[in-house]
C-alpha cells in the first residue's frame, strides 16, 4: 500500500508575520516572542498564540531553517530565514491583499451588549478601556523616544518603522478619546435602557459626519 504524502499546512497572514521578523535576523523562540510584544503584538497579536507552530510550518514549507544552540546544558532552538523564505515573503509583501483592518476589541462587544447590565456596568468597562489606552499611551512615547534617539534594535528601518508607530499613535489617541466621550456621554444616565434624551443626543450623533467627529469630540472634551 503507498503512504500518503501529507500536505504541508497553507501559509497564513502569521506565517508571514513571522517571516517578516525572520527577514531581520535569526531569532530563537523566546526572542521571536520578545520583539512580538515589542511590535507585532499592536497590530496582528494573534501571532504569539501561533509562535510554537508557525516556525515548523515553515520549516517543512523550506522557508526557514533551525538548529539548536547551547547556552551551558541549555538548548534552544534559533530559527533563520531561507532565499525561499525571502522571496515568499517579498511575493506577499506585492500581493494587494486586504487594505481594510479588521477591528476585535472584546471591551467593545460588551459595550454592545451593554443593555444587559447596569450602567455602572457599562461605566466599568469604558474606564478599563480608557485606562489600557494611557497605558499604550505610555508604552507608545516611550517606544518612539527611543526609536527618535538609537533607532531601536534596527537603526536602518527606522523610516518603515516610522510609518507603522504613526498610525498606531493616532489609533491609541483616537480610542483614548472615545472612551472620554463615551464616560461624559453616560455621566448622567440613571440606567441603560432608552429614554427620549438617550435618544436625541444618539441621533445627534449618528448625524455627524466622520470626518468631524474627532473635532467636535475633542471640542467636548475640552469644556469639561
């Protein structure tokens, strides 16, 4: 009886998140996860739930190829990119894909769902979600100051870089602002359920139109 030959699993947008890090340099396991956190983990987090599968698949795919080293009796495992990996990840990097990002943010379900529960509730949520964005916040200046000042780890890209840390400042800003407006929007609700003045400030703002929202949010603000 002939064995079956199995399919290598297909590459998926993490697997080239992790060649994108592998085109930098050779990584071991715990590096890779390191410089995820570092920056990856912004804008596509889902790659360090797949760091222990990823590297396999393309190493049985030839993208990348490993060896184990040895710190003392400790081994670890150091992953480097292949000429095919290069060239697989410059194929994607042309490819038009998806130009659109896709938004999961949990806080923002449950405040979907927020008729379910009180509205100290929904208040208690909104203040997790404006405190995570001060905390990014920080992370972020902190992050570009260094970046400003030593280029981080790769000095070169420091102008690639730049265009990525831009848009997330302006997303961590944009949510920061959010939940501002929503805690001032809420500040004198009794409950969550509907009432005509609810309903009149929500028809206000479903008619403002996006391009004048952040102003007429930052206006608000400002006269608290």
């Amino acid at each position: 009886m002939q064995a079956v030959t199995q399919e290598p699993a297909p590459l998926t947008t993490t697997s080239y998140a992790l060649l994108s890090l592998l085109a930098l340099r050779p990584w071991t396991t715990y590096e890779l996860a390191k410089q995820m956190r570092r920056s990856l983990h912004w804008f596509w987090p889902r790659a360090e739930s797949k760091l222990y599968v990823e590297p396999r698949k393309l190493e049985a795919r030839g993208l990348v190829r490993s060896e184990t080293r040895y710190n003392g009796r400790r081994p670890s495992t150091v992953y480097t990119i292949t000429a095919a990996g290069r060239r697989a990840l410059t194929t994607w990097v042309r490819r038009p894909g998806n130009p659109g990002p896709v938004l999961e943010f949990e806080a923002l379900l449950r405040i979907f769902a927020a008729d379910a529960a009180g509205v100290d509730d929904l208040r208690a949520v909104l203040e997790s979600v404006r405190g995570e964005m001060e905390a990014s916040r920080a992370f972020g200046d902190a992050l570009g100051t260094e970046l400003a000042e030593t280029g981080g780890p790769f000095p070169d890209r420091v102008h690639i870089n730049a265009l990525v840390h831009r848009l997330m400042s302006l997303y961590v800003h944009a949510v920061h602002q959010w939940a501002l407006w929503a805690l001032d929007e809420i500040g004198d609700w009794g409950d969550t359920g509907p009432d005509p003045a609810k309903a009149d400030r929500a028809r206000t703002t479903f008619r403002t139109p996006i391009a004048r929202s952040a102003e007429e949010t930052a206006r608000r603000l400002a006269r608290r």
